[in-house]
C-alpha cells in the first residue's frame, strides 16, 4: 500500500533562517505532489505541485520554492524564512483521484 | 473562478444529534468532489469522494454525502455523531487534471 512520509512534525525557526522540509512517498510510481499551506481559519492554500521529476509548478508568489529530486521526493525550501511563513504545511500525493496527505509540519517562526 | 464555499465556520451537535455540514461549489465541469477531516495536529483523512453515478455516496465512519448539481452542493451528513467526530471537515473539489481546491473548514464541536 502507499503510504506518505512527511518530516520533521514541528519546527521552531529564527527569523532569517533557511528551511527544508521533506516528503516521501512509498508504494506509487509518478505521483502528483503538492505542498499545502493551512493557516488558521483560512483552509489550505496550495503552495505547489509537481507532475514529475523536476517539475515544479508554483500557484502563489512567496518566500518559499520546492523541489522534486527524485520521482517520490518532494521538498520545501527557503533561504529565509519570514514571519509569515509559520503556519502547518500538508505535503501529500495523487495518483489522479483523490489526494493523500501527510501528517504535516508545524512552523513557527520566531 | 473555481471555489468552494464551506458556510459555516463553526458547528456544536450534542452527542446522538444529526450533523450536516454544508459545502458549495463553483466549478465550470463536472466535479470531482471530496470530503476530508483533520484531528488537531494532524493530516487530512479522506472520508468519501464523489466522481460520478449514485449522487449520494457513502464514506468511513458512518458519513454520507449527496451531490446536488442544481444547487451545486456536497453536503456531509451523519445520521448520529459521536464525540469521537470532533474535528475539523474540509470539502475539496478536484479542479482539473492536477489541482485540488479546498473549503476553509468547517470545525465540529460535540457536546456530551
């Protein structure tokens, strides 16, 4: 079965600091991956997705990039962070249906 | 443009009660539609999708919803909740072959 591997679960980051956030994916060849924004009372936002290796599609301009080194890596970055960037980010997959989530990451910037 | 309007922010049922959380869409083709929830803390669990025949499907934990093309509706129902359903529920529309478009929530406060 697939199973979805999101790390690490909480972050605390200073002001200024770089990120990486890390999400695999097991059991699946060629999924769709997406990185997911959920700030309070607002839902998720969809930050990026990916169709394939390499392939990087980004819906909103931000402080944030990602990428796909391999087919079932999908990783979030920044060369540094902002306040605005704390909130709980969903990294999940698609094999065309429904979406799979990870657990997620907690960032709070300080 | 492609939406989803969950209007309730905020819903309290006592425990045994009925539950219906709303969802509307706004989507150009025929949808794929989805009900999620989230536990505090947590990944998002799929309770039930839609994609098409029998406009009322059936999901985990004793969730039901029914697609209504008219009224463009996707509402969750649960004939009796438990206090183990306090959560936090999210509708989604797949939007094309990629993007899924997701509601702002819906958070399920059970009273004993």
């Amino acid at each position: 079965s697939q199973t979805i591997h999101q790390w690490p679960a909480t972050l605390v980051q200073p002001v200024g600091s770089p990120l990486s956030l890390e999400c695999t994916v097991e059991g699946t060849s060629n999924p769709n991956l997406y990185w997911y924004r959920q700030a309070a009372g607002r839902g998720l936002q969809l930050l990026f997705y990916s169709v394939g290796i390499g392939q990087i599609s980004s819906e909103v301009p931000q402080n944030l990039s990602a990428s796909r080194p391999q087919d079932r890596q999908f990783i979030l970055s920044s060369k540094k962070l902002l306040l605005s960037d704390s909130g709980f980010y969903l990294c999940a997959w698609s094999g065309g249906a429904e979406a799979f989530f990870g657990q997620g990451t907690r960032l709070t910037v300080v | 443009a492609q939406s989803v309007t969950q209007p309730d922010i905020h819903i309290t049922v006592s425990e045994g009660a009925s539950l219906e959380l709303r969802c509307n869409y706004s989507y150009g083709a025929t949808p794929y539609l989805f009900w999620y929830v989230q536990s505090p803390g947590q990944g998002l669990q799929l309770l039930l999708k839609y994609f098409s025949g029998d406009t009322l499907v059936q999901g985990i934990k004793g969730f039901e919803a029914e697609f209504k093309r008219s009224q463009s509706s996707f509402n969750l129902r649960k004939p009796s909740v438990h206090w183990s359903d306090a959560a936090e529920y999210f509708c989604a529309v797949g939007a094309g072959t990629y993007k899924y478009i997701f509601g702002t929530g819906t958070r399920l406060k059970v009273l004993a």
